[in-house]
C-alpha cells in the first residue's frame, strides 16, 4: 500500500479530538450514529479508548510466530487473520493518543511505546457473547500455561519509498520479534521464535467464526 509520505505523516499526527472538531474530516473517516468513528473496516470506540477491527482464527494448532496477520502475511504461523490495514490500525492508535516507540523498555535513550491490551469478542456456539484477552489463546512453552498478559508494545510501522512496511509484510502484531508491524511483545525472549504455540486447550469459535479484535492502549 503505497500513500505520499508527508500527507500520510501528517494525518497520523492528528489527535482524535482534532478530527472529531473538523467538519471536514479526513478521506476515510466516517461518524457513526453512536459517536465512534470508522476509518475503512477498524472502528474507534471513542467513549472506551479503543478500537476494533474484524478477524478469523487460522491455526488450531502449531508454532505461533504471529498472532494476527493480514491475508498475504505469513498465514503458516499465524493465530488470526484479518483484512484491516496496518496503515489505518496505526492511524487509529495514534487518534486515540498511543505513542511508539520502542519494543524494550531498557533501551538507554528511548521511550518505550505505549502498552496495550488485546482482547476478543466472539460468540460460542450457543450465542453467547463474550470477551476474553487474546493471550488465552496463545500457550507459553516455557510454562506450559496460557501466555501471561504483558501488553503489546506499540512500535509502528515506518514507511520506505512511500510504502507502509507493515502492510508490505502482512504484519499487525507479532510476538517474534522480526520485520515491521504495529505491534509487538515486550517480552525480552520474544527474539526466539519457539516461545509459543497455540493453546490448543482454549477453544475456537466454529458456528460463528469470526470475531472481532479489541485494542486498548494503555494511557
């Protein structure tokens, strides 16, 4: 997905209350009834800090170097997919006051970027509705228990010759530490990629398979 680099930077530079101000809002941002906003396929749930974008479970079993892809990401590895861009997942974190910045903490010199929490909403197989973080999904080898809830640290996607990189890699959030995405694990093993496996013991949606992931940056 290629967009020009100084229109796309300075969209991402608006705080939520700045578009919510303008009449005019920026291509792509659309008002709801309910007073969110939808930007293509990921809403902003302004009242909860939070957005959320549409997904599918892929693997049921397996190593997991990626917990959510897009369709021409590494779908081999993957916990979900989903068809949201990781341009406009990004341009929503930033709407909503997340910073980036660094994957680690204790970097001397560097801000680390804003935590933030992933959940699912899905419905089981009797219709009812629930709300769970993702980490129940995704089992942690070195304790053989669901992975702990840490947060995912918001580092951003850069762009390359009018390219957004994340988009480029099918990357939204990975928990192996390599190529560009929007989200990353702070956990300081997470450059092994035999960390974690899908928890095959947590189960997956089957008469509604699609579910909807929940980002909350933690402000």
């Amino acid at each position: 997905m290629k967009f020009p680099a100084a229109i796309l930077m300075l969209f991402l530079a608006l705080p939520l209350t700045a578009v919510c101000q303008y009449a005019s809002r920026p291509s792509g941002i659309e008002k709801l009834p309910d007073g969110n906003y939808k930007l293509d396929s990921v809403t902003i749930r302004t009242s909860k800090g939070e957005l959320a974008f549409p997904a599918r479970f892929v693997l049921k079993e397996g190593a997991l170097e990626v917990i959510i892809a897009k369709p021409e990401g590494r779908l081999h590895e993957t916990l979900l997919v989903t068809e949201a861009s990781a341009v406009k997942i990004q341009t929503a974190l930033y709407l909503l006051k997340a910073r980036n910045g660094a994957r680690s903490k204790d970097k001397p010199g560097l801000r680390q970027g804003t935590l933030v929490d992933i959940d699912l909403e899905w419905t089981d197989d009797n219709g009812v509705s629930h709300r769970e973080p993702i980490e129940g999904w995704i089992l942690d080898r070195r304790t053989n228990a669901p992975m702990k809830r840490i947060g995912w640290v918001f580092t951003g996607s850069g762009i390359h010759q009018g390219q957004f990189l994340a988009d480029a890699e099918g990357n939204i959030v990975i928990n192996w530490s390599q190529g560009a995405t929007v989200l990353d694990s702070p956990d300081p093993e997470s450059e092994d990629d035999t960390l974690h496996t899908v928890n095959e013991s947590k189960p997956q949606p089957t008469l509604h398979p699609d579910v909807t992931v929940v980002f909350r940056p933690r402000l």
